[in-house]
C-alpha cells in the first residue's frame, strides 16, 4: 500500500523526535519562544534561556537554532545584517503548536 505522506506529516515526526531528545526541556522552550513569534537573534535565544536558568553556553545555542533551522526547516533565517535573524515560517506555527500543546 502506498501512502502519501504530506510535508506537514514529515515535520511533524521530525519534531516529535526533535523534541523526544530533549532531556532538560530547552529545545521545547526554544519552540514556545520562537511559537510566541518574533524574530530573534542567536544572542536572544541565548538571553531567554540564561534567563530561564538553562546551562547553555552561546556556542550551543548558535548550534541549537541552526540545526533547528536546517534540520527541522520550520525556521526562516535573514543573514543580510550583522547577525543572523531567525523567525519560524507562518506555515508551521500550528504544526508547531499542535506537536507541542500534545507533548
């Protein structure tokens, strides 16, 4: 049998899985902060999270957001400035927030 399988299908697993290898919550975090909307910076996230009292360091945070950004491709990314600016497309904030509201 042959199924279809949608983008939004893919995404879906690929955050579901994403997020099934989060053992301290920071990447669900990450999400909700991105879901919020926005665009932000390496140095943001890296700000949100010290705020949260995550040990992160800003190196993995860089690595963090893109990974989310290649692996996941739900974020848009803006290089023209001097940093990058991350915004998540407005095609995956309910795929997003569906992954995370059943998490």
């Amino acid at each position: 049998m042959f199924v279809l399988e949608t983008i939004e299908d893919r995404v879906k697993a690929r955050l579901i899985k994403y997020l099934g290898r989060d053992d301290t919550g920071i990447r669900e975090d990450v999400l909700k902060l991105f879901l919020e909307g926005g665009t932000f910076t390496t140095g943001d996230v890296y700000k949100h999270l010290n705020e949260k009292e995550f040990d992160v360091s800003y190196r993995g945070v860089s690595a963090m957001v893109g990974l989310m950004n290649t692996r996941l491709g739900i974020l848009s990314i803006d290089v023209t400035g001097d940093h990058n600016l991350y915004l998540l497309k407005e095609d995956y904030k309910p795929i997003v927030k569906a992954v995370l509201d059943n998490y």
